[in-house]
C-alpha cells in the first residue's frame, strides 16, 4: 500500500510540472507571438486609435453619428465588398477614408470645375481608364475598381491608411485624407462589427508594455540628458544647443539609429504603438490636428513615469518635464525608433 501512495504521489508530482510547464511555455508563446506581430506591424496603431484617453475614438463616433442614412449605407458597401474579397479591416479604412474625402461617400453623377470627367464615390475619372462614364457611376464598380488598384500597390498594409489613399487616388492634397481616420475606424468598429480593427488587442499592447528598453533607447536617453540646460536653438543640430528634432536625431545617432531631421518625418521612422504604451526612449509627437501627422510641430522623449526630455522651445534650456498621454496636441501614436 505504501508503495502505490509514493507512486501516486510521484505521477501527481510529475502531472503538476507537466501542467506548469505547460502553462509557461504557453504565457511566453503568446508573449513570443504578440510581440512578433507588434514587431511585424500587424499592430496598426494608426487604426483608430481605441484608448479613450485620447479623445479619437469619441471624436469619429462623433462624426459617424452625423452621417445621412445614405452615407452610412455606402460604408456599408464599402465594408461589405471588403469582407466579400477577403480584405482585412485596413482595406476598408483606406477606402472609406478616401470615399469621405472624395465624395462625403455619396455617389457622384456629375462633374465639376476641377474635375468634370470624375465619377462615383472615389471622383475617378472616365478619361483616365478607371473605366467608363456608367461603370464609374455603379458603386460595386467603383468599390471593386478601388480595392483592385490598392492591392497592387507595394507594402500598401505597411502605409498609415491615409497614405495609402493618396497612392491610390493621387490627390493634389495628399494629407487631406487624415482627417477622416478616427471615422472611418469607428465605422470598421461598428458598423464592420470588428472589435478591434487595429489589431493592437490586449496580447500585443502587453507585450509593448513589456518590451524592455533596448540598448539603443539607453545609449539616446543617456545622450539627451547631457544636454540638459543647453538653449534651443532652431534648426540646433549640437553641440551648442539643439531644436526639438535636433536633439532626438542627435541622440538616437549616438546609439546607431539614424532618423529624419524633421518631427513630422521622424513620426514615420519606426514601430508605432498607441501612446499610452510608451516605453523610454519613444517618441512621442505634438500636432494642431492630432488626426493629421503633416501638422505634426514638436517632438519629445519619452523616459518613463510621466516624463520627457525635450527641446521646446525659444528661451527655455532643454529639460525634463512631467508629461500626460492627454495633453490636449498629444498624437495617438507613439514611435519607437529602431524597431
């Protein structure tokens, strides 16, 4: 009898390292796979963003509940031949936002001075071979016309959704389409039923949190605070002083990462996470239309705790200052160089 307990004590014992060992291989695999599609930009944190935080998400609800029932049915269509295709959420996003900027998602019939040969809820021209006067008029035409030319173009699910419009349509106003962003992802949310169209759930905004400051962010956070004090100077690329893009540049090229010299540039120069993810030695961005990465004015360091290092501006030496991810210019998304 004594035998067949230790036994049974033994297999229990065996059983439970199974099942923690298990138990650890999955929480790392998920770990391992979350940060792999961070990495990988299967996070798209342009989509949206959801964190409430922000003000994004209340303001395209905000502007959903203005559409007419007859733009709110476009969209639909616009969604519906994206599932139809197979296209993942960001197709639609791209198409609505530039069905919106085009058209307000109404179906044209008519030209107009700038434009008296365009068509249809993407203004495409019928003298330009998008396809003729009739078929540009026809919404599944031009719905389906508009997915066929945005799935040729290169890396299009890599491009922020309003880039990716102006690619396809070639607009002389190629930021206009920014601005519908927070719109057209609280269509996806809605209207789409996607819960999470920007694929920046739970599991891959974890492991954003728990990514460690590699050694590059170090070396660029070190550098950054050796030139507190020193003056912002426009257009300062050091060592005397440095503008708020001259100081970021300098000190991420210290660490081997070389950026754009321009805020609005440097925006486009890495991964990007929600901000309110923020790791030290992130970038974090200031806008006038938070929605529109070309009115992109200052940039900063984030270093932890509700903090950043920065160049200001005019009169104010380069320091330290607590910083909110709701600071009333603060753009969604963070920017993390390197990665």
């Amino acid at each position: 009898m004594r035998i067949w307990i230790i036994v049974g004590v033994a297999l229990g014992l065996v059983c439970a390292l199974v099942l923690v060992v298990v138990t650890v291989t999955t929480v790392v695999s998920t770990q391992q796979q979350a940060l792999s599609l961070f990495r990988m930009g299967s996070c798209n944190a342009a989509i949206g963003p959801w964190a409430d935080a922000t003000g994004d998400a209340a303001a395209g609800e905000g502007k959903v509940s203005q559409l007419s029932v007859d733009q709110r049915g476009i969209a639909a269509q616009i969604i519906k031949i994206g599932k139809d295709r197979q296209l993942p959420p960001l197709a639609w996003q791209i198409a609505i936002q530039a069905g919106m900027q085009e058209s307000s998602l109404t179906n044209v019939t008519h030209g107009d001075a700038a434009g008296p040969d365009s068509r249809g809820i993407f203004q495409m021209r019928f003298t330009m071979g998008w396809g003729t006067e009739a078929q540009l008029e026809d919404p599944n035409y031009s719905i389906n016309k508009f997915y066929d030319v945005l799935t040729k173009i290169p890396n299009w699910q890599q491009l922020r959704p309003g880039d990716a419009a102006q690619t396809v349509e070639r607009s002389a106003f190629p930021d206009a389409y920014d601005k519908w962003e927070a719109m057209a992802a609280a269509l996806i949310k809605t209207v789409g039923d996607v819960a999470d169209p920007s694929g920046c759930g739970q599991a891959v905004q974890a492991a954003a949190m728990v990514l460690p400051a590699n050694q590059a962010a170090a070396k660029a956070i070190a550098y950054a605070q050796l030139q507190l004090g020193k003056p912002y100077i426009w257009g300062g690329n050091g060592p005397v002083g440095y503008d708020c893009s001259g100081l970021v540049q300098q000190a991420y090229l210290t660490a081997g990462i070389q950026l754009p010299r321009v805020a609005a540039d440097q925006y486009h120069a890495g991964a990007m996470l929600p901000v309110d993810q923020a790791q030290p030695g992130d970038l974090v961005f200031l806008a006038t239309d938070k929605s529109n990465p070309a009115t992109i004015h200052h940039v900063a360091m984030y270093l932890g705790n509700h903090q950043i290092i920065e160049a200001q501006d005019f009169g104010i030496p380069i320091h330290i200052r607590p910083f909110s991810f709701t600071e009333a210019e603060v753009v969604p998304q963070a920017v993390r160089p390197g990665v």
